[in-house]
C-alpha cells in the first residue's frame, strides 16, 4: 500500500476538480472586492466577471441586488466567477484587486454560493 497517499491525493483531486467544496485549512473561501478598489476598478471587474458567469442574482428585485452599488455588486459577481473556476487564488486577483476571505460576506437573502 506504498501507494495510499498518492491514491487519495489522486482521489482529492479528482472531486475538487469536479466542482466540489475546495477549502483552505478547512474553511470555505469567498471572492469579495478590495475596499481600496476604485470605481473603474470595480466596474471592469463586475463588466468582465458577469461576461464570464450568470450573473442574474445581481437584477433588481433578486435577493443580491440591494444594496444597490458598484462594490457589492462587484463583490458578488467577482465571487461567482471566483467560484465557478474552482476557487484558485488567481481566480480572484483581479489586477490585485481582489480578496480571497475565509468569512462568509453573505448578508440577509443575499447567499454567496
């Protein structure tokens, strides 16, 4: 069974890959927009996200739509597009603006998947 290890990183691989629950240290991780992030910034970042992944939980009248200004929006979108790509670091640079967190930012209706 010399080869036990390999086979369950083999196997660990194959499920994070299969778009299961990738966590760090064991804690899920979210994509939100940096506070320090200017509003250009945020809007490339909400125009190239919401091209990239369904971003219908951002329309008026959806639980993620209020409040209704460019970092929480931008914060969502960045996170469904960090989520959709397998939740790698790089997913959610950004240019540098983004910010992986280990705190759950959902808030009131407003689940981030």
């Amino acid at each position: 069974m010399a080869n036990a290890p390999l086979l369950l990183f083999l196997i660990f691989l194959s499920l994070s890959s299969a778009g299961n629950l990738i966590m760090v240290n064991g804690q899920k991780t979210w994509c939100v927009a940096k506070p320090s992030s200017d509003q250009a910034t945020l809007l490339a970042n909400l125009n190239y996200a919401c091209s990239q992944v369904d971003c219908r939980i951002l329309q008026r009248g959806c639980p993620c739509s209020s409040p209704d200004n460019l970092m929480n929006h931008a914060s969502i979108a960045m996170n469904l597009y960090y989520q959709s790509r397998g939740r790698n670091h790089w997913n959610c640079d950004f240019r540098g603006s983004g910010l992986v967190v280990i705190t759950d930012p959902s808030y009131g209706n407003c689940i981030y998947p």
